[in-house]
C-alpha cells in the first residue's frame, strides 16, 4: 500500500480525462415518468433522436410522453423561422396529449446555432395557453444525471411564491393528498397537531413514488413536515417555495438546483449527507432535526436493525475493496456506504465535484474511514481513463463500478465489474432500500461464487487461453 492511500484526510486530485457518461438528455427517460402531466420535447439532430430511441427503446410502444423536435439543414444554416416551427409542434402536442406543461430540453446543436428557446418560450406559452420549461439539458455538462439537476433548476423558477387560501396550500400539496388518502378530517387534524413548529421545508430531487413517501414518514416520525416536493408528481402541483424556506437536496448531483433555490428565491439550503444507506439517512435525518432543533428519537436503533437486516450481504462483501471509475456523481455517497459495510476504496473516480454541495457528504466519508479504520480514498476528478485502468491492474480491486463502455473490457480481463448506471434507477434511498444497494454490488461476486460452486472456474479459464 502506498504513503499516498494510508492518509487519514481527503485527498484530491484533477486529471484531463473525457466524459465516458451518457448524454444529459437522457433524465427525460425518468423525469417524463415522475412528472405525469408533462410532455418533453428534445429539440436537437437525428443523432439525438437515435441515442433516445436506444436508451428508451423499450417505452416505444407505451406511448411515451416525449418526442424529437429534428433540426434540419435549413434550421442549422438559419433559413427557417425557429418560432413557427416550435409553435406547429407544441400545437400538435396539445392537441393530441394537452399536458399540463411542456418541456423544452434544449441539446448541444441548440447551444452551437444559439437558438434563443428562453427568449422564444414566453410569448409560446402565452399564445398556446400551456407553461414551457425550458432546460438545456446537453451534452457540455459533466454527467447524465446533471440532466435532471438543469430540469429541476429551471422548474424552480416555475414554483409559486404565495398562495392566498390555506386550503389551496394543502390541495397543491400531492404528497399530502397521498398521505391522507380515506381519512377523516377529524384524524388529519389531531396528526397535524403532532408536527413540530419550523420553517416550511422542501425536498428536491426527483425519486419514485414510494420512496418519496418513505422519506416523508421518516421525517414525521421526528415531527418534520414536509411541504413540499420539488418535482411534484403533477406540474400543477408544485411546491411554493419562499424567502426564508429551507430546502434540502436528496441526490449529489443537484447542485444547480440548490444554486437557483438560494440565490433566486432566497432559500436556506441544509447541508446534510444524503440518505443513500442506513447510515446517510440516519445523518441526513439527524441534521434536519438539528436545524429545526428537534430532538430526534429512535434513529439508532432504527439503523442497528436495518444494518442487522443486511448480515448475509455483508458478509460477502467484508475485507473485499471497490473501485469506483466515475460516471454519475452518485459515486462519493456509495463509496461512503460501502465503506460502512466493511469494504475499502482506493479510489473514487467522478466526472465532476461540486465541494460545496457536497461537503457534508464529503466530511461524513472521512469520519467513516477513520471510524472503520481504513484508509480514506483518493479523489480524482474527470479521470483519466487509461491511468485508472493502470491504477487498477496495481490495486487489483475486488470490484470495480463503472459506466457501459468500460464494463465488457474489464470482464474479459478477469476484473469484476458493476455498472454505474444501474443505481441511478435503482430504488437506494431511506432506510429500507439498502438491501437494493447490496443486491447490485454483490451480483458479480455472488455470480462468481455460484460459478466456483458448480467447478466452473477452470473451464472459464481454459477457455479463455483459447
């Protein structure tokens, strides 16, 4: 082991590599689902509209809510109105799926021909009657789940500031709607007693729906209320958000949206680590408490269970080191559970670092090393990818998260791999989706032991000499 890994401090690191990660285009494919009064237009080339056919081929036939606005030759070289061609195909949207808001997802092309969409949406909206969103969700951010970070940035300038009825407050709120579903008024009002006094707290990020309402019971359980989600399940039904309300992120890739919600509507953001594991959400809920000063109750004993839930996982995974190659910002928080488990990290590849966002996320990785006494990993920003395929022939990890286009190679050369991109849809937030994260992380190594079992290990290997 070298001086370098056996630090007890962060260490940081900054190469020139490119961005193996798929095009921030593709958070429509989640986003499109999450908020179901929406239609998403990709306004970009043939060649956009072919990787969306590929990355989303299997919702072709369920008539999906999106579609490819193609730009031709004539719109490149400026020889057609950008306006009325918009216009036509927003018209057709409304007249065939009417949705409660469109969404303009601006690409690469756009940014090179420097089409105005902000300039163009207003007067759009205005004149068709339905709210545009615009988002350039392209291919110059870091990684593909940045997508979702500029869609969400945008839509918060969308939220409402005030609103005048009560009751209207509570009607635009779905995840309360959701919560009170059957229920008396008589109980609603003798549990909302039970809420602690604070500040109104929103949530931003965009999780399926049962996480969403985990999260949220999690939070009463402590007393929080949450107003509000940021997206909504509806357009219609988007949290208001005002000067002086907290918000708090659930993904580390949101960084722009926590930069919009403080600088343009004067928002408190809680810098918490992110309930990836049992571990982030216990600190997660703890520093929400502890802002509201709010004494939390049975988290420890809430966390003992779960970890004692997960035994036949970890003893799987215990003493084994993983390598993270970088290529969805969710890379710090996995390592940093993974860590919890009883693993070591030498290296945590990310295509981009925001060290403000992620600072609380950060500190809580190195208080989790030394408390696991293992070294702390270094931290390499934008990698360079033929370095880190060295790196890894010398550390000779257990297994290595990656993206796509490295997997295959990596297998054939007996490395163990996982790709990345499958906890960006995986259900691993809250307490209870842990067990999701070690079911992913340990399916090459349970695949490799099942292989051993059944003698296939000399096979394997004499086929490869092949």
């Amino acid at each position: 082991m070298t001086l370098a890994q056996e630090t007890t401090s962060l260490q940081f690191e900054c190469e020139t590599g490119n961005y193996h990660t798929f095009c921030p285009i593709s958070c429509v494919a989640w986003l499109y689902q999450k908020i179901e009064d929406s239609f998403f237009l990709v306004i970009g080339t043939k060649t956009c509209g072919y990787f969306l056919q590929n990355a989303m081929g299997v919702m072709i036939f369920a008539e999906p809510r999106y579609a490819m606005a193609e730009l031709e030759e004539g719109d490149i070289s400026a020889q057609l109105k950008d306006y009325e061609e918009l216009k036509r195909l927003c018209l057709q949207i409304k007249r065939d799926r009417n949705p409660s808001v469109i969404v303009w997802i601006g690409t690469c092309t756009t940014e090179i021909i420097k089409m105005d969409l902000e300039g163009l949406a207003p007067k759009l909206e205005s004149e068709i009657g339905i709210p545009i969103v615009t988002a350039r969700a392209n291919g110059l951010d870091y990684a593909f789940t940045q997508g979702e970070d500029t869609v969400l940035a945008a839509m918060a300038h969308k939220c409402p500031k005030t609103v005048k009825e009560e009751e209207e407050k509570e009607e635009r709120n779905a995840i309360h709607k959701l919560l009170n579903f059957g229920r008396k008024k008589e109980d609603i009002k003798q549990e909302e007693s039970e809420y602690n006094e604070h500040p109104p707290l929103v949530l931003f990020g965009s999780l399926p729906d049962p996480v969403v309402t985990n999260l949220t019971l999690e939070l009463k359980k402590q007393g929080v209320k949450i107003s509000g989600w940021l997206p909504s399940k509806r357009y219609t039904e988007l949290p208001v958000i005002d000067e002086g309300y907290y918000v708090s992120g659930v993904n580390p890739f949101l960084s722009r949206t926590a930069t919009t919600l403080m600088r343009r509507r004067k928002c408190k953001l809680i810098g918490a680590p992110f309930p990836i594991g049992p571990d982030g959400t216990r600190a997660w809920i703890e520093k929400i408490c502890s802002v509201f000063n709010i004494e939390p109750q049975g988290l420890e004993e809430r966390e003992a269970k779960i970890w004692e839930s997960l035994e036949e996982y970890l003893k799987l995974i215990r003493g084994k080191s993983v390598f993270f190659m970088g290529d969805n910002l969710l890379e710090v928080s996995l390592a940093r559970f993974l860590i919890r488990c009883g693993m070591t990290c030498p290296e945590i590849g990310i295509p981009y670092m925001d060290k403000r966002y992620q600072k609380a996320e950060l500190d809580f990785l190195e208080k989790t090393c030394n408390e696991m006494g293992v070294p702390v990993p270094k931290i390499v920003e934008k990698p360079d990818n033929y370095n880190q395929i060295q790196r890894i022939y010398e550390l000779k990890p257990d297994l290595v998260i990656t993206g796509m286009a490295h997997a295959n190679p990596l297998e054939a050369r007996g490395i163990n791999t996982k790709w990345s991109v499958e906890f960006t849809f995986a259900q691993i937030h809250g307490f209870t989706n842990a067990r999701d994260i070690l079911e992913l992380a340990t399916r090459p190594l349970r695949r490799n032991n099942n292989l051993k079992e059944l003698g296939w290990e000399k096979l394997v290997k004499e086929e490869a000499k092949i």
